[in-house]
C-alpha cells in the first residue's frame, strides 16, 4: 500500500473508518443482510477457501465454503442464527477448521450488511484460561486504596493477560491532550510515565472510533495490509471491524517508536472516552479474541470503578456548591437588593465555585468579589462577550486564547465562567480562576508534526523521537468541573426569578402610586374648587368695606383691609394655578393641527399688556404647527413667555425671542430671553411644584407654571430641558411629535 500525503487541512478528516484494506493476518466477507449474497471480500481470500474473490463476489454465501472440507450450510445455518438473536456478539467467537488450518470467526452487522471476520485460532488459549486472571483483577479492583493504586494494578493485569512490553493509561485532558498516569512494562523499555501526547496525536475521529469500538489490536506494523474487493463503488463502513486496517501516518507513528504490535482499550466515562489503555509490544504480536475479550472485560471493569470513584467525588463538590446555592436562593427571597443578596452575606456568588474571583456586572453597575481584573477590564470583558455568539453560559479555562485582552490579567483571570443575565443591557455574572503556570513535559516536541518536503507540500509527519521535552504552559486554569457548572446555572435561575419579583413590585408600587397620584390630583382639584367661593365672599366684602366705609377707618385699619384684599388675591392666584395644574393633568387631550403664527401672536400681545412693561420685546421668527390641545399648547406658551418677560424684567433692554423648527421625528420650540438667568447647578429641581429659584425669590410668582408645562409637554409625548447662565438669560427648549 502507498502512503499518501496527508496534510493539516485534511487531518480530522481523513477517513480511517472506511480505509478500503484490512490487516494481513485475517480474512473478510461481507453479506447483504437481505438475501447472504457476498458484497465484499478481501483480495487474499483464496489463500483461506480455495475460490477466487471473482467467483465469490455477488455469489450466495455457500459458495464461500463450497471448495473446502467444511459443510457450507453449517455456516448458513449459523448466519441465520446470529439473525434471529438479540445479542450476535454473545455467540463470538465460532471455530472452524478450513482447509487444515483452526480459525476464529467474529461476525457483527452494521449498515445493512453482516461482516464475517476470519481470524488465527490460538489452540493455547481460550476462554477459561483467562477466567483466575480477571477474579484477580476485579479483587484488586475492590481493594485499591487510591486511583493511583487502581490503575496500576489494571495496567499490570492486562498486562499479564495480554503479554505485551507495555501498557500504559492514558487520561484525556480538557483540551483532548493525553498523559500517562500508569504504566506497567518490561525492564528493557523505555519509560512513558508522567508524559504528555498532544490531542492531534489521536484526532476527533480516531476517538470516536475508540469510542464506539472499544478494543482495538493493530498486530504488525511492518505488514503489508490486503485490500478489499467489491463489485461496488461505495467503501466498506468498518467502525466495528477488528480486522480494520491502520492509517499510515498511525503505522508511521508506532513505527518511529519502535512498536511491532499495539493494543487499545478504551477508557469510558458516562459514555464518554475518558482515556485509553495503550499496549506496545516491540515486534508483532497476534491477540485471539478470547483474550482480547478478557483484557476489555478487565478495562470495563475499571472503567466502571472510575465512574464510580468520579461520581464520588463528583457528588461532593456538587452537594457542596448547591448548598451555597441554596443559601444565596434564601439570600434572594429575603433581600430585595440584588447586590447585596449575592456579595454582601456571609455566602457570596463566589461560593458556588471554586474560583478566586466574582464579578456581578448589573444595571449599570460592577461589584467584585476576591481577586478579578479591575473595572475597565471588566466592562471591555462584557462588550466582548456581548459580540460572543452563546446563548446562556460560557466557559473556558484558557481565556486569554480567546480573549488576547485577558492575557495582561491572566494571573487572575485565565478562566472564565459566565452566565447571561441580560444580554441587551450588557449584565453578566462571572467567575475567574488565576493562571496556573505548569511544567508539562511532551512525549517528544508536540510542534514539530508537520514538515514541509522538498517539493513545498506539506506531509503530516508523526515525530521521530519521543524524548522527554518540558514545556512551561501560560495562560490556562484549571477546567471548570459539571458540579460548578451545574451549580451556577441554578443560581442562573433564581437570580432571574428574583429581577423578574422586583421588575412586577416595581410595577405594582408604580400602579400604587399612579393611584394615589389621581387621587391627589382630585383632592387639589376638589379642594382648589370649594375653596374659590368663600375667598371669594372674602374679597367681595373687603371690596364692599372699602367702598363704604374706607373713608371713616383710620390710617392702621386702612392698612390692614389693604394687606386683607391683596393677600386675598394672592391666594385666589394660588388657588388658580393649583386648579390649573390638576385640571392639566385630568382633562382628556384633543389633538387637533393648531396653527402657531396666530396663537403666539394673541399670547404675545395678551403678556405684554399684563406685564405693564412696555420696554421689552418679543420677537418670533418661524413658527411650524404643531399637534396637540390648542388650549394646553396655549398654557404652555403662555406660561414659557410670561416668565421670559417676567424675569427679564430686570435688564435695561428686555428681548425675548421665540422661534421652532423640524427636526427629525418632532417639532421643537424655542423660548430665549436676555434675563437674570441662573445657575444650572442649582436648578435640578426646575420643575416641581412651588420650586423657585434663589435668584428669584423677589419676583413676583408661585412656582407653579413650569409644573403646568412640563406636565402637558408629558401629556402630548414630548420634552422639555432649558439653558441658562447667571446674568445671561435663558432659554428653554419644548419638543412635540411632528405633525407628519
């Protein structure tokens, strides 16, 4: 067979279940399930039944045998058996004696099709002979005191089951690189203990295969492998196939450290590939399917062991963190504070991990617990992961090769685990694990698997020499495990619950409030109202006293029917607006297109005659109309140009201007004067009722106009905001939607 190139593009791709060739030291029939007609063959088939592959391919089965000593219909009859079972492997493996020679057959279906694989028989061997070495093994396996001790003692019993040079476990990592945590192995080896395999070295579907097919025996690397013959375009599926040959960069690879035969056994973990028992022997050697099924009983064992021992230790760190979880849920329900129910209790956000560092980034807020990146960093961390497309966590324990950002921190943040609380407002809880700097030392230079050749191409080349070669790794943390995972998407769900129970008694405190704001609104319109009459009757017998019997008063009783007649009109001034001000808020709008040219003339001519100051200007420049109530958009401007006017009094050259203009979406209107101004430092409170400012206490007023205005800009859906400084007027800005 010629190795083909194989380049980095093309690695996890290659397909190694359908190689087209087995190995050498068996044979292959593959059956249409349907009618036992012969699909596939090997080429060296003949050498095992005396007929050409020509002859048996599309032929019945029982042409497969018809040339030897054996019955075929012994064979048919068998097939058919394997059919109609539950469980075909349970009955592998069936001898047969062919042509002079003992041979094992395995047969397995997949894709429609039966594979017949013929294999050596081992006389010296079978299935009892195995049975003392697996109650060994499962004895050692209950009384392993450590998980060191348990995978030694399992390398050491495949060993002897199997009599390979070397077995050694191999862990996954995270990240899909492997390291050797066990090994048992002749004098003469060299050592692979505590060594580190690159992930590319078994790619993704290399472990599929591993993890579907759990026994994998590869028993000369020096043989030439036999391809399969078929009538048919399509390759053979051989997941399951024992007899599947070996990629060649694989057979490179095992050739370059001195490996005659190879043996896998797979390492699962809730269905997972947690690992591999990988033998070596140093020339080729055959492994008959008794005993490569006591070495898999003997890996399943462990296997099983490990679940066990994981979902131990797994359990603990869980029922740990959940109970924070717990204490922070209790922590929610009672503290209406977000912040304070997740940081500020003896039980923080920080305990349902084991990081070193919480961060709660909320409503425009960041609070941080332990040892996190600072604020800045934080922000620009949840711009990032806002652009990052996941939809409810993310983790990762190598951040910075995501993130470069994060490599300046990553003494405190090489691990992140986040969870989205609101994606649109940029809110995120996260957790930070530190850099752990490691010493790892590779099996050989992991970045030296792919050579350029003299042509230019590039060849995925296995590495030569499998010399220790240390490596110090930046910028990783360790994994997060499922328990923290777990724990931190509950806490997920309460922290939701919980914003989602103050988002509705916000709603019902503002419910509350609008009500008790209506009510309010009536009691000042009820109370404005009621009380007009008797101030009325007050300032009607004042004026009659006056009249009638000022003249007969002395100077003190004049003075005090004077003070009685004006404080009676302030008050009637008051009461007014305050009815002016509830009815603004009660009556129902009419929106109609109210020409502005008219309506701010009359209002202009009506507050220069109740000014009495015939010094001051008002000028209008354009006036577009607006949408709305004409009789609000009349209080409105009445009130914006009364106080222009009012409190430019002052200046020796009063002006007032009032101008509006479109602008996109709305209309808004200026009202400018020359004025006393004031200072925007002081007039945060510019709007509410009976609010005046210092500079104005002299003049005359309530404060309660721009209450007045501000609540009907509300009503029409627009704003209102202002300008003004000290000595150099005012000017303040509304803004209605645009009438088109």
């Amino acid at each position: 067979m010629t190795i083909p190139l194989v380049d980095l593009s093309t690695c996890e791709q290659e397909p190694i279940h359908i190689p087209g060739y087995i190995q050498a030291h068996g044979h292959l029939v593959a059956l249409s399930r349907d009618n036992l007609t012969i699909q596939y063959v090997s080429a060296q088939i003949e050498d095992f039944c005396g007929t050409a592959p020509a002859q048996l391919l599309g032929a019945p089965l029982n042409a497969l045998l018809s040339a030897t000593e054996q019955s075929p219909e012994a064979l048919v009859n068998l097939i058919r058996v394997i059919q109609r079972s539950d469980s075909p492997s349970g009955i592998n493996p069936q001898r047969f004696t062919i042509m002079g020679q003992p041979w094992d057959l395995v047969v397995h279906e997949h894709g429609g099709l039966i594979l017949l694989e013929w294999e050596p028989t081992i006389e010296s061997t079978g299935a009892f002979r195995h049975q003392p070495l697996i109650a060994e093994a499962l004895a050692e396996l209950q009384s392993s005191k450590s998980l060191e001790e348990l995978l030694q003692n399992t390398a050491r019993r495949v060993r002897t089951i199997i009599g390979f040079d070397r077995v050694m476990v191999y862990r996954f990592g995270a990240d899909w690189h492997g390291q050797v945590i066990a090994e048992d192995k002749a004098d003469e080896m060299e050592t692979y203990m505590d060594l580190h395999f690159p992930a590319s070295d078994i790619p993704k579907q290399a472990r599929e295969l591993y993890r579907l097919n759990p026994v994998r025996l590869i028993v000369d690397t020096y043989s030439q492998p036999t391809a399969i013959l078929s009538r048919h375009p399509a390759p053979l599926d051989m997941t399951h196939a024992g007899l599947r040959a070996v990629s060649p960069v694989h057979i490179e690879y095992l050739r370059n450290m001195n490996v005659g035969a190879s043996m896998s056994l797979s390492l699962l973990y809730r269905g997972k590939l947690w690992g591999l028992m990988t033998c070596h022997h140093s020339e080729a050697r055959f492994i008959d399917y008794p005993t490569r099924q006591a070495a898999q009983f003997v890996s399943q064992l462990l296997s099983a062991a490990l679940e066990f021992r994981e979902s131990e230790a797994d359990a603990s760190q869980r029922r740990q963190f959940l109970d924070h979880e717990h204490t922070l849920h209790q922590q929610l329900l009672q503290d209406a504070n977000l912040f304070s129910a997740l940081t500020a209790h003896p039980v923080t956000a920080l305990d349902v991990t084991s990081a070193t560092g919480a961060a709660l980034i909320y409503n425009g807020r960041i609070h941080q617990l332990g040892q996190t990146p600072d604020e800045k960093s934080l922000e620009r961390l949840a711009e990032w992961l806002n652009k990052h497309p996941f939809d409810v966590f993310h983790q990762t324990h190598r951040l910075p090769d995501e993130f470069p950002e994060a490599a300046s921190y990553s003494e405190v943040a090489a691990g992140m685990l986040a969870i989205v609380l609101s994606r649109e407002m940029g809110e995120y809880l996260l957790w930070f694990k530190p850099e752990q700097l490691r010493e790892v030392t590779w099996a050989g230079n992991p970045e030296k698997s792919v050579t350029v050749q003299e042509e230019g191409g590039l060849r995925l080349s296995p590495r030569k020499s499998f010399e220790a070669w240390s490596q110090t790794v930046r910028h990783t943390s360790q994994p997060w495990s499922d328990a923290e995972l777990s724990a931190v998407l509950k806490l997920r769900e309460n922290v939701l619950q919980a914003i989602t129970r103050q988002a509705n008694q916000l709603r019902q405190l503002n419910r509350q409030l609008q009500m008790a704001y209506e009510e309010l609104d009536a009691f000042s319109y009820t109370v404005s109202h009621d009380l007009r009459t008797p101030l009325s009757s007050i300032r009607y017998f004042a004026d009659i006293l006056e009249e009638d019997y000022g003249t007969n008063l002395d100077d003190d009783a004049r003075q005090l029917l004077t003070k009685i007649i004006q404080s009676t009109d302030r008050l009637g001034e008051l009461i007014s607006h305050i009815l002016n001000y509830s009815r603004m808020g009660r009556s129902e709008i009419h929106r109609l297109e109210v020409p502005m040219r008219p309506l701010l003339d009359q209002i202009r001519e009506e507050v220069l005659i109740d000014s009495h100051h015939s010094a001051v200007t008002i000028e209008l420049g354009d006036t577009p109309p607006l949408l709305g109530d004409p009789t609000m958009l009349a209080q409105v401007f009445t009130n914006l140009l009364t106080n222009a006017v009012k409190y430019s009094k002052p200046i020796a050259a009063p002006r007032v201007f009032i101008e509006g203009r479109r602008a996109p979406g709305e209309v808004i209107y200026s009202v400018q004067d020359n004025g006393i101004g004031f200072d925007m430092k002081k007039a945060g409170r510019m709007f509410e009722l009976f609010r005046r400012l210092d500079n104005a206490i002299e003049i005359e007023g309530s404060g309660v106009g721009l209450s007045i205005v501000k609540r009907i800009v509300g009503r029409h859906g627009g704003k209102i905001w202002y300008q003004s400084a000290v000595g150099q007027g005012t000017t303040f800005w509304v803004s209605f939607p645009d009438t088109n």
